[in-house]
C-alpha cells in the first residue's frame, strides 16, 4: 500500500529519479512512421497520460539547435476549477533551480572572486571548525582536509537532506534564512569527509548562501541581475507576482489511489518571498523560461547576444568531476560536473556527454550538447517520475526517427 504521507521523503525517490533520468532515449512502445509526423506518438501519449491518471498536467518540449520542433501542452492547470493548462503556466521548478543557482555562482568564478579548491571557510568562517560524525558511540572527529568550494557544486561536502539544519537554526529564530541556517550547519557535523562520496542534499543551498556573501545581496537579487534579467526569463523567481497567480499550477501528490491536490503547507507561499532563498529548490518558472536557460547553455553561454558564461566555463560545468568516488543509486552510475549529471559513456541510446537533472515534482531536462537536443518536461506531481520517464521515452523515440527520415532511412 502507498504511503498517504505527502510531505515525507520517500525512500523509493532516489530510485524513481535514477531511472527517470537514466531513461529518456529508451523509447519504450513508441510508434512512429516516418511518413508521419513522428511527434504524433509524443502528443498521443501525453493525452494518454492524462486519461490514465498519471498526471493532471503536462507541457512538454524539444529543441534541436536554435529550433524549437516540438512544443504541447495537455491537461489541467487546475482541476478543481475547470481550469485548463496552458504552453506559458507557472511549475513549481524546485531541484530544477540547482543548475541555475551553480550558474550564477560561476559568474562570481569568472570574476575571480574564488576558486573551486579554496576552503569554503575561507567565505563563510561560520563552517570553519566542522567534523566528521562519529560512529558506534565514538565522538566526532575532525576532518581530514578543509571542504573545498568545489564540494558545494559537486555534492560532496558531507551534508545531505537528513542533516537537521532547519531544525537546529529554529532553535534561535522562528523563519531562518541563508545565514541563521549556515550558521547552525556550522554547529552539526558532516556524515563523511568532504570530497570522499556523492550524496544529494543541502549542498547547493550552502552555494546560495556563498553568493549572497560574494554579491552582498540576497539571493533573489544576484538571480534577477545575473541571469533571470539578461536571459528574459520574465516568469522566473522565487515567488509568483500577483498578477500572474492565475497561471500557477496546482500541486498534487497521490493519496494511494488517486492524485489529489496538495496540501498548501507543502512548499512555500507562492505569493511572497521565502525567508530561506532555496538555491537547491526554491525557483517558479515556465517551460519556455527554462528553455532559455537550457538554450544559452547548449550554445555555450551566450543567448540572443547576451553572454552569461564563457563558452570554457560552460564545458567545465557539464562535465564530469567526480570520477570514481562512491555515490548513491540517484545517478545510476553517471558522473556528476558542478551541478548537472553528466553521461560519461554512451549508453541505452543516450550520448556520452548529456547532462540533466529533475525536480521533485516531475519537471526534467536533458540536453545533449552533440547532437544539440534538449528535451523539457513540466509535470507538478510530488514525488513522481513517471510521466517524465515516458516523455523523455517518446520525445527520444521521435528525435531518432527523424534523423533517421531526414537521412533517408540510412
């Protein structure tokens, strides 16, 4: 029986999103001729999605180049209300914010302002006397070498989404931010030494907070100034304007039996700046938003004129930096670069070099900087991969039979 729980983790999520993101080039049952439009079966299967009550709502799109040759949106935005999704409704992006919060840490890079093998202590004195957790009753001990910048990217400091950071800054105040939750982690020891292992968590959130020190800003405004203005991602920020609520999705979770609209405690007010500025999970956006966020980076940086990052920074952030450390089931095997997953070889149909990542209520990405694809879904469904792992599924199958119609079936 499933768990009616809908704001507990899940202990099967590492495994739903390692095969969501292992799995998009599969195309699993697709059909497709090439004297028909190959996406029909994409279109097809996301209605078929709807009716079966795996999703409320999808909008789905794919990219080559600079072209967009598949964009759909199917379902409800609220299904409660009548209401019906459109291409430009506002998801609930959350791990999808991750990649964007590591871009714009890389702006701070270009400038100089840190290097990956600097201690992190060196910006944020408050994690200067962290230790390793002790085991079977021994006490903590110290770390073996500093935790570097470069474990705030990576996903190897240490800290995961069990370390009771929240928990210890409410101690001292009711709604901490960036700072008070830093500064508890400063009090709580690390699960292994930093460097050693690859384990998702808080990582990216400590990132936020190095920004905000770099840019002595909050976080929502180094955001607005270093990507979410330059790139024109007008929908994009950690609440939605009033004047677009109407276009925000309705969140649901499955009650054991159905899919049931949220409750509103799970996740923030979208009405209002959080306290806590997630740079691992706090961004609203819209496909097409993140479709520029995607495209400036297959095209190496820049977009529409507009340059974010150096093509060479781009290349460093997409590949893999981790090697063959240990790491949990969540990457299946893939490397991890300084905030995406990376495909170190080729493999089930998708190309070495691809990187992607997801979020927890079912939106993902995949971009494939060879053969200049990227595939985007947005679901807003808690905790479930599935839909995406069909759409990635079909969308694959769809990207393959074209070439093969345009090659002349070769």
């Amino acid at each position: 029986m499933k768990s009616s729980c809908l704001s507990c983790p899940s202990r099967a999520l590492p495994t739903l999103l390692a095969i969501a993101l292992a799995a998009p080039l599969l195309g699993l049952g697709a059909r497709s001729a090439w004297g028909d439009d190959p996406f029909d079966a994409v279109r097809d299967d996301m209605q078929a999605m709807i009716d079966e009550g795996a999703s409320v709502g999808l909008v789905g799109f794919v990219q080559v180049e600079d072209k967009i040759v598949f964009q759909h949106a199917v379902g409800m935005r609220d299904r409660e209300a009548g209401t019906k999704l459109e291409l430009d409704s506002i998801f609930r992006i959350y791990s999808m914010t991750k990649p964007m919060t590591c871009v714009v840490a890389l702006t701070f890079f270009e400038e100089g302002r840190f290097k990956l093998d600097d201690p992190v202590a060196k910006y944020l004195p408050q994690l200067a006397e962290l230790k390793i957790k002790g085991t079977q009753g021994k006490d903590d001990q110290p770390l073996e070498s500093p935790m570097k910048v470069r474990d705030l990217f990576q996903h190897t400091t240490g800290w995961t989404y069990t370390t009771p950071w929240e928990r210890e800054a409410k101690r001292t105040t009711e709604e901490p931010d960036l700072a008070d939750l830093v500064s508890a982690l400063g009090t709580l020891p690390v699960d292994f030494q930093p460097g050693s292992r690859w384990e998702y968590g808080i990582s990216h959130d400590v990132l936020g907070h190095l920004i905000e020190v770099l840019a002595n800003k909050p976080l929502d405004e180094v955001f607005r100034e270093r990507i979410i203005k330059p790139l024109e991602m007008i929908d994009t920020g950690f609440h939605v304007d009033k004047k677009n609520l109407a276009r925000l999705v309705t969140l649901y979770a499955n009650s054991g039996q159905e899919l049931v609209a949220a409750p509103s405690g799970l996740g923030n007010d979208p009405t209002r700046n959080p306290a806590w500025l997630s740079g691992g999970g706090g961004l609203f956006s819209t496909a097409a938003d993140y479709l520029r966020f995607t495209s400036m980076m297959q095209a190496g940086g820049a977009l529409d004129g507009t340059r974010i990052l150096k093509e060479e920074t781009v290349a460093l952030m997409t590949r893999d930096h981790i090697g063959d450390i240990p790491r949990s089931m969540l990457l299946f095997g893939r490397g991890f670069g300084l905030g995406v997953a990376v495909q170190t070889k080729a493999t089930l149909g998708i190309a070495e070099g691809t990187w992607s990542w997801a979020g927890i209520a079912g939106t993902m990405f995949w971009v494939d900087p060879g053969n200049m694809q990227t595939i985007l879904l947005m679901n807003q469904t808690w905790m479930d991969m599935g839909p995406g792992i069909r759409f990635m599924g079909k969308a694959g199958q769809a990207l393959l039979s074209n070439a093969a119609r345009d090659s002349g079936g070769k």
